[in-house]
C-alpha cells in the first residue's frame, strides 16, 4: 500500500478491520444465535412438551452459561472501542456531531449516480451498528440482572439470595422456584424489578432481530449494488477499494 492518494481508477486493499473486531464480529453472531435458540425454545417449552421444573430451570441454567460467554466477548469488544484500531474504535464507528452532514452529503452522492466507497461504516451503517450495540449491552444488563434475580447465578445471585433469606435461613440453601426460606415480603418487593429486568430483555432481543434483518439486508445489498468485497473483509480484514475512500 503505498502513501500516495490512489487515482480513480486505481484499486487498492486496505486493513481494515483488525483481528479482535472480527473474532468478536462472527463469535457474537454465533452467541447470539444460540441465544435467541434456547431462548426460543423456554418461550414455548410447554408446546414443546417440557413441563417439568427441572427442565425450565436447566434451559435457563443453559441460557445463562451461553449468556456468559456471550457477556464476555462483549465487553472485551466495548474495551476494544477504545484501544482498537481507527476502525474498531467507538470514535469512529459511531455517528458525531458530522454525521448529519456526511448523511446527506452520502444521499445526494447516491442520488446524482456516484458510488460512494467507505473504509469503515458508510453514514448509515454507523447509526445501525450503534443501534445494535446498544441493544447488545441492554440485553447483557438485564439478562445478569435476571440470572441472578431468577436463577439466583452470579453476578447477583449471592446479593439476591442474602437479601431474600428469612431471619436464621442460610442464603445458600435458597433455591430457585422454591420458597422455602424466602421471606415473602422481600420477596414480593424484588418482583416489580425482576419483572421488568424480563420485559426489557425480551423486547430489546425484538428490537434486536429487527436490526440484525436490516443490517443482514443492508450488507448484502451494499455488496452487489454499491461496494463489492464488504462481506468478505469481515473474514479477510481487508477492504479493496476503487479510487478514492470517503474516509481513510
Ligand atoms: C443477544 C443475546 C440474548 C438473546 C437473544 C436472549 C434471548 C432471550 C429470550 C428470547 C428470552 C425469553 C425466554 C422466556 O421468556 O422464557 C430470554 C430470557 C432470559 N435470558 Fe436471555 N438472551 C440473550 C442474552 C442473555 C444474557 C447475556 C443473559 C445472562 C447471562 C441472559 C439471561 C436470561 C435469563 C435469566 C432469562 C430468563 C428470564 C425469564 O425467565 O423471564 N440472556 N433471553
């Protein structure tokens, strides 16, 4: 790759997307399929036959386990935001204070014939991707704050079991969907913020089905009509590119 600004006609290849961002790119994926599987799967787990407590408390058991791994990948790629390469970072894969203008100017590009080419995230892309983050780091909160309020799992799950204990009960004897030893007026007092820690969760994964449709439909779009190689350079790292990039 040479310093010299590329002429219209030339193509070059970029690094663009370093190792972390991809790892955490297809690893998140992975998860968060897996997730929505099992969670699926206790949404509608008496049509699919499984009634027995130990069954209900083992799909969550199995959720949370996946939940964190998933919790895991996703604050290393919210520390990555920071220390990551140009791309990687929060900075510049999220819309600021010039984004409105890159937006229109990108549209009124796309409208009079030219073909736009991005390094990182086009205009649109940047307020998908923090859309998406945003639910990511939602969905993370609420799911730990349920794993410990339900299942009693760490990181709150101790707190939650101390604070529930009748006077003289162990707090490590509580188990889940027993309440042998809860205090009932704790108990009926945790249920507001269990029960909204649930409702967030459950309709930040909608908000996030719908986001991850349009960033699959978008991406894919952008490949055959405006930018070839995008899907590629999230395996590859590199971005070919021809001419000029709006943002190198
Ligand atoms: C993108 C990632 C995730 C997706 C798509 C997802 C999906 C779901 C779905 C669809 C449900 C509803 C199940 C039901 O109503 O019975 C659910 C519940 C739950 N999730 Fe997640 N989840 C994710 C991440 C997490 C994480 C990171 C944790 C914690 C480590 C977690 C913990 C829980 C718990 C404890 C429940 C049970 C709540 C209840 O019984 O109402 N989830 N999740």
């Amino acid at each position: 790759m040479s310093s010299s600004k590329p002429t219209a006609l030339e193509v070059k290849s970029y690094p663009v997307w370093d190792k972390p961002t991809r790892l955490f790119h297809w690893i998140n994926v992975i998860l968060v399929l897996a997730l929505i599987l099992v969670g699926g799967i206790m949404m509608y787990r008496t049509e699919l036959g499984i009634t027995e407590l130990t069954g209900k408390i083992g799909l969550k058991t199995l959720h949370v386990w996946i939940g964190y791994a998933f919790a895991i990948n996703l604050i290393i790629r919210l520390v990555w935001g920071f220390v990551g390469n140009k791309y990687a970072r929060f900075s510049h894969m999220f819309p600021n204070a010039n984004s409105k203008n890159e937006l229109m100017t990108y549209k009124s590009e796309l409208a009079a014939g030219k073909n736009p080419q991005y390094l990182g995230h086009n205009p649109k892309g940047k307020f998908a991707v923090l859309g998406i983050m945003l639910l990511l780091v939602t969905i993370m909160v609420t799911g730990l704050l349920r794993a410990g309020t339900d299942i009693y799992y760490p990181p709150l799950g101790s707190a939650v079991q101390s604070y529930l204990a009748d006077t003289n009960v162990d707090p490590a004897s509580l188990k889940p969907y027993d309440a042998t030893g809860v205090n009932t007026e704790k108990a009926d007092a945790l249920k507001p913020l269990k029960g909204l820690a649930g409702e967030v969760h459950v309709y930040a994964v909608y908000l996030l089905l719908l986001l991850i449709l349009l960033h699959v439909f978008a991406v894919v779009y952008t490949e055959v009509k405006r930018q070839p190689g995008i899907i590629s350079a999230m395996f590859s790292g590199k971005k070919i590119i021809q001419g000029q990039p709006k943002d190198e």
